[in-house]
C-alpha cells in the first residue's frame, strides 16, 4: 500500500512515495488513506533525488571516498559531509541497515559527486580515524 499524499514527510524527503504492508490503511507519517498503486504524480517542478542526500544526476558520476566495515562508521562520516555542505551518499549490501546481516563481508561505502570529491577527502583526511577503514582514492571507484 503507499501513500497518495504528496505533501507528506516521506514523499518529501524522498521524492518516493511511503510504502506499507498491505493490512496498513492509514498512513503512519500524514493520515491519509493508502492506495494500491504508488502515485505517478510529481511535485511540479520536482524531481525524485537519485539517492538520500544527494542531488541531481547532472552533478557527474559518483566517487567512493571511503569504505568502512560498519554501516554505522559510515553514517558518522556520511552527516559530518553532510553538514558541511558536501552532497554524500552511503552504500551497503545491507538493504539500508534494515537487514545487518546481509552486510557481513562486504564495506558500507560513502559516495559524493565527483565535482565535491576534493572537499570530502580533505575534510575526511582531517579527521581521526579508528582502525578498519580506510580512505579511498579517486581511482578506487
């Protein structure tokens, strides 16, 4: 089930509508009732970001800065690029932290667009950093 209503909190902070379980008819975040089908209707003017935190595909390819063996460590680089301005994204084969165990074995990356990749390495490089991750390179992908 999702929610039709585009003014709320999920739709607006994603650009993706909410989705439910099927035996939900409410929507938890803004009170509307849950349709079957996701709306196709945008926001005039709006487009959905391509991922959280990060803006439009036009801003170029996306460059991992650095990989971390927790979600967690990756988060905490993830809001200090955030708050300083710099668009940032994270990655893990986790589903989002909603599933941890599937993470096991692979690294939770951070990605910026390649034109704030200078910014990010060097506010990531001032930083103190615990033992089991790493920063990357551009050519790291």
């Amino acid at each position: 089930m999702f929610c039709p209503n585009l003014d709320c909190p999920d739709f607006k902070e994603s650009g993706i509508a909410g989705e439910y379980l099927e035996r939900t008819t409410i929507c938890p975040k803004c009170g509307a009732h849950l349709v079957a089908e996701p709306p196709a209707v945008k926001p005039a003017g709006e487009e959905a970001p391509r991922f959280p935190g990060l803006s439009e595909p036009s801003e170029g390819p996306l460059v991992t800065v650095a990989s971390f063996n927790y979600r967690q460590e990756a988060d905490l680089v993830l809001s200090m690029l955030l708050a300083r301005g710099i668009e940032a994204s994270a990655f893990s084969d986790d589903c989002g932290g909603v599933d941890p165990r599937l993470g096991f074995g692979t690294r939770t990356r951070v990605v910026v667009p390649a034109s704030q990749v200078a910014d990010a390495v060097a506010l990531i490089e001032t930083t103190e950093r615990e033992p089991g991750w790493e920063a990357c390179s551009p050519e790291d992908g």
